[in-house]
C-alpha cells in the first residue's frame, strides 16, 4: 500500500526522494510528499493525485536539503487531501507511515486533554504529535521516537525526520515491511528493496518490532526488547529493466507477455532437465506425512488455491481447505496433526495472510508459502519458502504472478501425488511433459490478441458481467471477474457453471454478456447446456474454448475465442491468458488506469 522512501545523502535529496516514490508507484496512492531537512530546518512539500502533481509542485517550489523523507499514501484514516498527505509534522518532527495505528483514538484523546490541536483526519499526525510532546519534554529525538513507538498499537512501518538533525533517520517496523539500504557514505530506507534498486544493492530487512538509528556512517538496530540487534546484510540483485515498460503501453501488457518466459523459469527451476522428480529447496516437504493441507491467501492469491485445490485432491488424494486470510484466523480453526499449512502471497508481505500464517506457528506440522520475493517477511518467516520466479510484477492487477503461483503450485501437487503412491510414473511423466510445452502453449494463446481486442470493445459497452465455469474452469472464473472489475470498473460476477440455475438466470437478458471459459474436457457438455440456458434467455455469451469445443457449440453464441488443445490440469494456466487480455483490452477501450486502477493497491499491508 503506502510507500515509505528516506534517504541520507551527499547531494539534493528531493529530487532521489521523487524517483524512489516513482518506483513504489506500483503499490497504489492518491496523494504524495516529502520532507527535507536544510541548515538544520524542516521543509515539505505535499500533493494530491498522481506524483506528477509533486513534481509540478517541487518546479515552482522547489525543497533544498540532502536528508529527506518520502511517502506515497493510500487513504486509509481521511481523504486523500494535501492536509492528510504525507509526510505530517509536529513542530520539530515530520512522519511518514504505513499501516494503522489502532490505539490513536486513545492517544488523540490524550493529547487534547493536554491542549494539543489536530489539523488532519489520520492516526499518523497522532505519531508526530506524541513525539514532539516528547521532544518538548526534555528528550532527545531518538530518545522520543522510541517512547512514542512503545505506544502505538496496530501495524507500522515510520520513518521519522527531526529539525535541526541533518545526519539523523529513526525507523521502525512492526507489521509492515520496511528496509535499510547501505550507500557509500550514504544510507537510505523503503518500504522494499523496488525503491532503492538504483542507489544501493546492499540491503538490511528490518524484522519485527525492530527500531533502527539510521545516519551515514550506518545502522544501529535495536529488537523489539531494547537489545542491539545484529541483522543480515543482503546483496539483493533487481533487473531494473523490469521496472520499466519494455515498450508495451502499460506494465499490464508486459506481464501478460512475460508469462511464457518466466513460466519457463519456474519450471526449469522446480523440474530439472532431464528429470521427471519435482525438487524442491532446502529439505523439502515429505508428503507421506502429510493427511491434510490448509491453503490461505487474499484476492488472487486465493484463486490459485481455489484452483490448487481441485489439483491436490485429484491428482494427490490430499484433503484440502483454503481459507481466505482476512477470515481464517478470526475463526480460530483447529489446526490438528498431520497438517501442513501453505500461504500465497505475491509481495510475501500481504497483512492478512502473515497475521494467518503466525496464527499456525506452532500449530502445524510444517509451514510453507509461495512467494515471489524470497527475502519477505512471509517468506522468512516460513519452514520453507517456494519461490515463483515471476520477476517484479508491477501492474496492480496481478497477471504473470497468479500464472506462476499456478505452475508451482500444480508441480507441488504432482509431488504430493508421487510421494503419496497417487500418480504412476507414465501419468507423471505425461505431467511433466505437459508442463515443459506450455511456454510455447502461451505463446499460442497470445497469439489471439487481436482477437481478443476486438471482442473487448464490444464487452467494454456492458455495465454487468457473469463468468462462468465448471471443475478447474471455476477458480479461474472468479479471477477472471475480479480482473475485470479490477481495472475496468465493471461489475462482473463469477459462478460454477451448475449454479446458474439457482439464481444468477434471473439476471440474464439481452444486455448480459457472459464469458464461459470451457476447454473441451469431460465437463464440456454440462457446460454447453448451461450455455443454451444462457442463450434461451436472449444472453450473449463469449465461449472460450479449444477448436473442438468450438466446432461443437459455436452455434448462437455472440463471440468466440479459440485457445490450443491442452491436457485438462494446465488449462487453468492457459486459459489465464484470455481472461486476463480481456480485462486489459476493456479497461483500456473504457479509458481507466490499467496499471493504478483507482482505490486499490499492489501490495497490502494493513488489516
């Protein structure tokens, strides 16, 4: 969500502060600031709306100073107005923060009662308030942004900036992930390692409850006990090409054409030439073990598990629940002997599903997540860590990831199936087989792009949507609603094919089209008869289908789109790639922001 950027430089800050934020971009804002410190005085400066608005304001207004802070806001606490931008200041203090500090209520109530006025809606002026109380108190900065922290209660990541301290960044985590990055006589922070890719290779992940004392000699960190904490320095290595565009009109469109290329590295990655054994790293995961399996993500992350499931079960006999994270814990589920309990997540810092998977620490037999940053809080906090090797994905609407966490989570389950007795080694190969062509299955599939387009335009005048589908079809439904509603703002719905009559017919006219996602497999002909219902009722239905499936049920259908003959357990992949171009060609027949869709974020790091 927010992003949070600070930097400890030998030169202007403003203008690094404003290319770190542009990199955290991705994670979806409203509004944007800095703060700088300059012959010992704090300055900043605040916009609304995209960071070309700060930039603007920066020409005419500029801010001079080499230590500084920055922060993109997603709304939480107020509007997105210039007064509850980011960074806020009390006196001698400016904050940036992500997260939500779930006690300000208390703490604001405090303050007034001792005269102190509030000028913004958010819980973050409530940090800057209460350390500059502090300050005023008779302790040093450092002194008051550490009691400041003992008193918050939420998730955070803060980065705090102080009059008069040129050489002086106190940060701290407690939720939200944030990072140190180490220069050459210069320091800096962000909220990942995206931000700082350009200024420093050399990277040290804050853990939790951490607090860090950051000038340009180094970093002092301290635990969340007091004690002088010594992390791991990380060389990080960030292609800085992939954060940009490659040529494509938005990030969207090169992730959608990545997908064969890093599909292909998941796979080289987990299948070995040569070899028909899943492996996997570290000590690996000893399905025998194993009697059941607990899935927990958010948003699209919860639809490969959705899709995994039928996986697992089919093809491992492995009983399996998928929870979404929001609500798992709050259940409080028994977690009994035997269960291995796997998370997904993209940023491996989504708040929900970390809060989901510390509820199973020392509840499940093993703990392991799929994740697409390997040094994320997830990932660390895991037994073990599966990466999917999608590269940085910036686009908020995830397209290469969800293929990818796919693929991985489909070998997964043939090594569950193999480790079981479940899969015979012909089948398995047969698997493997299938696995090692769909990158060039993909390249097919994109090949109908045009296509595609075309068939956008007419679905971009809709204002309501269904989608629908049946067995490993049915996940894949529901994210190809959600993508669709994602970033072209209409409202789609997803249902199993078999559900159709009983309720979602009653909305069937003329003016709906529905999207039917049906490879020519043993589902097939239920399916076609959910179409002639569809059809009977005066609905427009948009068959994807293989050329079989088309030659058989084409008849009265409004469009079609042909995808390449593949085995039944990858056509969830493959059939990614319509309903993903789909999404993209209508949002941008319809003119939205494809890449910063409007309310939504890449990366979410609050409950």
């Amino acid at each position: 969500m927010c992003g949070i950027v600070g930097i400890l430089s030998n030169h202007e800050a403003a203008p690094t502060l404003v290319e770190a934020l542009k990199r955290l971009e991705y994670r979806g804002y409203d509004s944007a600031g800095i703060a700088t410190v300059n012959k010992g005085k704090l300055g900043r400066r605040r916009a609304v709306g995209k960071l070309v608005n700060l930039n603007d304001l920066l020409v005419h207004d500029p801010l001079p100073g080499k230590s500084g802070i920055g922060h993109t806001r997603w709304a939480t606490h107020g509007a997105p107005t210039v007064s509850n931008a980011h960074p806020h200041r009390a006196g001698c203090v400016a904050v940036v923060h992500n997260g939500i500090i779930e006690n300000y209520r208390d703490l604001r109530g405090e303050l007034s009662e001792c005269g102190i006025e509030f000028q913004t809606e958010t819980d973050t002026e409530t940090v800057a308030l209460l350390t500059e109380r502090y300050i005023t108190d008779g302790l040093d900065p450092v002194e008051a942004a550490f009691k400041a922290l003992d008193r918050l209660e939420g998730a955070f990541a803060l980065a705090f900036l102080f009059d008069g301290e040129e050489d002086l960044i106190v940060a701290a985590r407690k939720g939200s992930p944030l990072a140190i990055g180490h220069g050459d006589g210069e320091m800096y922070v962000g909220s990942d390692a995206i931000a700082l890719a350009p200024l420093t290779d050399r990277i040290t992940y804050l853990e939790e409850g951490d607090r860090a004392i950051v000038t340009r000699s180094g970093v002092e960190i301290r635990d969340q006990h007091g004690a002088l904490a010594n992390r791991n320095l990380r060389t990080i290595q960030i292609d800085t090409s992939q954060v940009d565009k490659g040529g494509h009109k938005h990030y969207m469109a090169k992730e959608i054409a990545e997908q064969p290329h890093v599909i292909a590295e998941a796979i080289r990655h987990y299948l070995p030439v040569g070899d028909d054994m899943v492996h996997l790293p570290g000590d690996g995961i000893d399905f025998t073990k194993v009697q059941r399996l607990t899935m927990v993500a958010c948003g699209t992350a919860y639809y490969a598990c959705l899709t995994a499931k039928y996986w697992f079960e089919k093809i491992a006999r492995l009983p399996v629940e998928v929870d979404v994270a929001s609500e798992f814990r709050y259940r409080e589920p028994p977690i009994t002997e035997g269960t291995l309990a796997l998370f997904v997540s993209q940023s491996g810092e989504t708040a929900d599903t970390l809060a989901a998977l510390r509820f199973c620490q020392d509840k499940a037999d093993k703990i392991v997540s799929v994740v697409n940053v390997p040094e994320s809080s997830i990932a660390r906090e895991s037994d073990l860590a599966l990466p999917i090797y999608a590269g940085v994905e910036i686009g908020v609407a995830s397209t290469k990831a969800f293929t990818c966490q796919l693929a991985v989570l489909l070998m997964l389950a043939l090594k569950a199936a193999n480790d079981r007795g479940e899969i015979s080694a012909e089948d398995l190969a047969d698997h493997v087989s299938g696995l090692r062509g769909l990158p060039n299955t993909l390249n097919t599939a994109l090949e109908q792009n045009d296509a595609i387009q075309q068939a956008a335009q007419h679905l971009s005048e809709a204002r309501d949507v269904l989608f629908l589908g049946r067995g490993v079809m049915y996940p894949l439904a529901h994210e190809g609603a959600l993508k669709l509603k994602e970033i072209s703002y209409i409202h789609a719905e997803a249902y199993a094919s078999g559900e159709l009559k009983h309720g979602p017919i009653a909305l069937i006219d003329q003016h709906m089209p529905v999207v039917v996602l049906a490879p020519r497999d043993a589902l097939f002909d239920k399916t076609v008869s959910n179409m002639q219902e569809v059809m009977a009722r005066k609905g427009k239905v948009l068959l994807v289908s293989d050329k079989d499936g088309l030659d058989e049920a084409r008849d009265g259908t409004w469009i079609t789109i042909q995808m390449p003959p593949i085995m039944e357990n990858l056509t969830p992949i493959l059939y990614s790639i319509p309903a993903q171009l789909l999404a993209y060609h209508t949002a941008v027949a319809k003119g939205t922001d494809v890449d910063q869709p409007r309310n939504l974020a890449k990366s979410v790091t609050v409950e």
